[in-house]
C-alpha cells in the first residue's frame, strides 16, 4: 500500500487563516480542497508537502451566482454542484457536459473547480473549459486579491501563477447572451481522463459568428486555449464551412504527444473531429435561444 511521506495538518475555518497558515508555514504548506489530484501524488511521494492546510470547512467558497455580468464560482464548490447548477445549465451547458465525462461520482462529490484550475494537469477538463469562456481567476493573499486571466494562470503543465501563500478563492465567466457552448470529449472508458477534448462557445449575430471561444485539453495546447482557430472563426458565417476551417486551425496549433493514450495524429485528428462537433452543438443551442 502506498502511504505518504509524514506531514503535519491544520483546518482552517476562514480563507484570511487559510492565507495566515500558507504564510506562515511557507513553500512548505500546500492547501489540500478534494484532495483528488493532491493525496493519490503524495501517496507516490511525488509530493510532498510538510504541511496540509484543509479548505474544507470554507464553506464561504462554495456557490455558484451571477455577480453584475460575470457569473461567479467559489473555488470550493465541487464538481457534482457544478453539474447540478440551473444558473450554470442555463448560461454555460458546456459545464454540464464536461461534468458529465469528469471521473466518477466519487471524485465529483469531493474535487473542486480550485483544486482542479490549481492542479494544471494537461489533461484537466475544466481547465480548458474556463479557458474557453475567457474566464478569470481570483487570487487572495495577505496582500490582497489580484485577478487573472484564465488563459495567463499557467506557466506550463502543473505549474500556475499562484504564489505559495496565496489561495485561489474565485473563477469568474463573463455572461454572454444569446451565446451557446458545449464539450467534447474522447476517452478510453468512461471516466478516464481525456485522449483529447474540446470546448468552446459562439455568440452568433445574424447568422455569423460575433465571438467564440475554444479550449482544448491534452493536446499541449498554451493556456489549453485555440487561440489561432478562434481569429479563424470570428466574423465568419455559422457554417460547417467555417467550423471546419476553424477546426483545422485548431488541430495544427495544438502539441499532442504520442502516449499510451494514443500517437499524435491520433490526438491531432481527434482535435479536429471534436472541434467541429463542439462548434456545430454550441451553434444550435445558441439558434435554440442561447444563454
Ligand atoms: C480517479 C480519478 C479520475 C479523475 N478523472 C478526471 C477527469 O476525467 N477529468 C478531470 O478534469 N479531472 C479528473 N480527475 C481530477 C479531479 O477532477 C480532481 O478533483 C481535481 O483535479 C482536483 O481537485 P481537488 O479539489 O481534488 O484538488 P486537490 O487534490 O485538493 O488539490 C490539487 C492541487 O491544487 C491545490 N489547491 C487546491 N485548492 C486550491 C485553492 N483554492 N487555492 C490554491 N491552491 C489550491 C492543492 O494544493 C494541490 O496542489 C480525476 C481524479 C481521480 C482521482
């Protein structure tokens, strides 16, 4: 059996003494939230911190609610309110649709939306689809909060912009009426991590695209975002044509690796199938009446 490395444990009861613990124990500390992606890598002893500050009991980081014109996600809510959200389903289905393909029941109930923007695995759903929505992240600290682009939180795979004292404590998404979105995901059974995935969302103004966004996950893609597929799509007729064209733009700007999930072209060709389909759901729902 694999256990981790000896560590000492505090459960912090607000976020400011979540943020005191981190400062004060130093790089050391690390915030444990589901402790899905953080205890199965300690048990490996590829981490391994000398302290555990709990999140657990920060209930005020749990919710899901519309502040002004974003739509606000403490960094504790789990995967499973996630999916259960009507503001979410309403606005965003493409959360419903990656928390669908995310892990088991189990993992759904505890992981959270910080643990797993923190985590920066390749392969983390919801990283690319915050990515997509041009979402923001919160950070807190003894300093202050600070706001930063989804898109900028990654430094590369597993490695973020969070300092060591500091806590992520929101995810922000701009409201988009009138826009619609969806996730695709390929895996090799269900709830697997991702051999590739796509998320996006258009908002259409007379028939062409008035703005959109694609994430993509696995495939090495910077920011898990198509940034180059998007500036194809812009402006562009809600067409298979363009969809098409989008999706080849995604494919080439993506780096999958060959791994035992599959070779690269493999991955590469999945971006552009995947693509298309997100487009091509994302443009009906917002026809349907969109967010
Ligand atoms: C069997 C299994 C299958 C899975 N399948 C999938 C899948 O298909 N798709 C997918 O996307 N994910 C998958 N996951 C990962 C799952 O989504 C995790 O819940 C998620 O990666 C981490 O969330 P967590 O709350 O458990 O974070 P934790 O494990 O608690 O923490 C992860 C990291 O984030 C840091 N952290 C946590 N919260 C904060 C915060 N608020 N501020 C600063 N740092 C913080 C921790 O210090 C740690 O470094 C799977 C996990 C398991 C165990």
């Amino acid at each position: 059996m694999q256990v981790p490395a000896p560590f000492d444990y505090d459960r912090a009861s607000s976020v400011e003494e979540a943020v005191a613990l981190l400062e004060r124990h130093g790089a050391e500390a690390r915030p444990i939230a589901g402790g899905h992606s953080l205890l199965p890598m300690m048990k490996l002893r590829l981490a391994r911190p000398e302290r555990l500050v709990d999140l657990n009991d920060l209930t005020e980081l749990s919710y899901v609610r519309t502040e002004g014109e974003w739509i606000a996600v403490g960094a504790m809510t789990r995967h499973a309110q996630l999916a259960a959200s009507d503001l979410l389903a309403r606005h965003y289905p493409i959360f419903q649709d990656a928390e669908r393909v995310i892990a088991d029941p189990v993992v759904r109930n505890r992981g959270t939306v910080g643990g797993s923007l923190c985590q920066g695995d390749p392969a983390e759903d919801l990283c690319a689809v915050v990515a997509a929505l041009g979402g923001q992240v919160v950070l807190r600290s003894s300093g202050g909060e600070r706001v930063v682009a989804a898109r900028d939180f990654y430094l590369g795979p597993y490695e973020t912009v969070v300092a060591p004292a500091e806590l992520v404590t929101e995810v922000r998404i701009p409201i988009r009426p009138g826009s619609g979105s969806a996730y695709e995901k390929v895996e090799r059974r269900p709830g697997d991590w991702a051999i590739a995935a796509v998320g996006c969302f258009v908002t259409l103004a007379q028939g062409s695209v008035a703005d959109c966004g694609i994430g993509l996950a696995a495939v090495g893609a910077n920011g898990y975002c198509a940034p180059q597929a998007e500036a194809q799509l812009r402006g562009q007729p809600a067409t298979e044509e363009s969809f098409r064209a989008a999706a080849e733009a995604a494919a080439a700007g993506c780096r999958p690796q060959s791994d035992q999930r599959g070779p690269e072209d493999y991955k590469r060709d999945l971006v552009r199938e995947l693509t298309r389909r997100a487009l091509r759901r994302a443009a009906a729902r917002a026809m349907a009446g969109g967010a």
